[in-house]
C-alpha cells in the first residue's frame, strides 16, 4: 500500500494515499475501536450540509476566499449525491463532543476540495480542514446542529410512510366495514364489533402518532448553529447565525430557525430524547 505522511500536534502518521480522511479521522480510528457500528446516512448528510453552508455564509460575508469556497461547496455537493461515503470511518462511540466525526467531515471534504484545485490529498497549504472548512465553527455547535438536522430529514422520510400507513389503515375500516367478528378482552370472546372499526382505529392511531412525532421534532428545529465553541459565538461573523439558518433552510427545505438560547442548544439533549420517545 503507498501512504502520504501527515503531521499533527502529536507526530506523524502514515495516511493511505487514496484516503480522503486525515490524520485526525486516522487517530480516532487508532484510539476508538469500539462498535465497528458508522454513522448513520442522514448524520453524515446533515454534516456536510453544515459545511457547505458555512462555506456559502462565509464566503458572502467576505471571510472565505471564493476559490476555497466554492471548492468546499463542489465537494459537499458529490459527498450528497453519494460519493465518497466509504470515507466516513469513525466509529459512533467516540470521545468529546463528536470531534472525531467532525474533524472526519473536514478532512473528506478538504481533500476532495484540494483534488478539484488541482493539488494532492494531504496538501493542507492549499485547503484546510480547520481554517477553511471548518471556519467560524466548533464541533460543539455543530455535531448538536447536525443531530437535529439529521433527525429532522429522517422524521420527513418517517412521515410520509406513516402517511401512507394510515390512509391504508382508513380505506381497511371501510372495506372491512360490514365484517362483525367478535370484540376480544382478556383474551377471550366478548362482544360483537365491526372489523372495519378495528382497522379504522388503527388508522386514527396512527394519524395521532404522526402528530405527536411532529410536535416533538418542533424543537429540533431549533438550531445553535454559531455559537461556536461554548455558545458566545466566539470566532463567528454577527451576521453568521442568522444567514447560516436561512441557508441550511434553502438547502435542506426544512422550516429551522435559530436557537433561543444558544447555550442551552448546544448542551440540552431533550429535544433529541423528545423526539425519540414520540
């Protein structure tokens, strides 16, 4: 196998020449092989929709050089069409705040952009991984960021099955309307009901579930995307928080807005454990 050499604050490590990843991804690899269990599709998607929004935020606001940008922004861009997901390699169970799975996004995307600029993977002087790609933000907004946002693109895909289970369940009670069959209660025959009343029952549930799922995800809509480091915004434009809700909304078509209090949506989890109850 041929390696490229890549440095950090620790030393040097040997990095497969056709990997993507870096030496920070290499690391995690070293020091968390625990599950063998990868992120899942729509976290990886909503990483890398923070990464091309932050790249068309802080390229418009003039911090960004627009060559470096849009190179970022064509990388994204293929990792969402699908490529290069055999890139993502670190395990879900990981120290930190997710800096490993963060600094994994930075370096796929990182090195493609330096391919599309005509350099070789590894090759930080072209493009960085943390100056450029992972300007103005922290893993600790945005792996809390892209949770929400993964689970917001995971319940839109979830409703519409549910949608259609339910309308199933409805025409069902119809259909099934003129069957009596008897009514069941400490599992023995009781008294006469419609089988179309079951199914229509069934349908009803459902339709209250998908309401309570919806009402749930509404605080995952909540994004702490720009607080940065601790939730000051330490680094980050003024103008960054609001622009990057409105670009990640026109990416993504989802209704998203910024955080009420940015520290409480960077550190509380109850939205996510909300959601998942529902």
């Amino acid at each position: 196998m041929e390696y490229r050499i890549e440095k950090d604050s620790l030393g040097e490590r040997q990095i497969p020449a056709d990997a993507y990843y870096g030496i920070q991804t290499f690391r995690a690899l070293e020091n968390f092989p625990i599950s063998g269990i990868r992120p899942k599709k729509a976290y990886v998607e909503a990483t890398v929709h923070i990464k091309k929004s932050a790249a068309v935020v802080n390229r418009d606001l003039g911090l960004l050089d627009s060559v470096k940008a849009d190179a970022i922004i064509r990388a994204s861009d293929e990792i969402l069409s699908g490529k290069f997901r055999d890139s993502f390699v670190v395990d879900v169970y990981q120290a930190g705040a997710g800096t490993s799975h963060n600094m994994n996004t930075n370096e796929v995307i990182a090195n493609r952009a330096i391919e599309l600029l005509g350099g070789k993977k590894g090759d930080y002087s072209v493009l960085s991984p943390n100056d450029h790609v992972n300007m103005a933000q922290s893993t600790n907004d945005v792996c809390p960021t892209a949770i929400r946002l993964g689970a917001l693109m995971e319940v839109r895909n979830l409703d519409v099955t549910l949608e259609k289970l339910e309308k199933a369940f409805l025409k069902k009670g119809k259909e099934f309307d003129p069957i009596v069959k008897s009514g069941r209660t400490h599992l023995m025959d009781a008294v006469p009901v419609r089988l179309g009343q079951e199914f229509t029952a069934y349908g009803v549930n459902i339709r209250k579930h998908r309401a309570a799922i919806a009402r749930a995800a509404d605080s995952c809509r909540e994004l702490g995307i720009g607080g940065t480091a601790a939730g000051t915004g330490l680094n980050a434009h003024p103008e960054y928080r609001p622009r990057m809700v409105e670009q990640l909304k026109k990416q993504t078509g989802i209704d998203l807005k910024e955080a009420e209090d940015y520290f409480e949506a960077m550190q509380s989890l109850r939205p996510m454990v909300e959601l998942s109850g529902a």
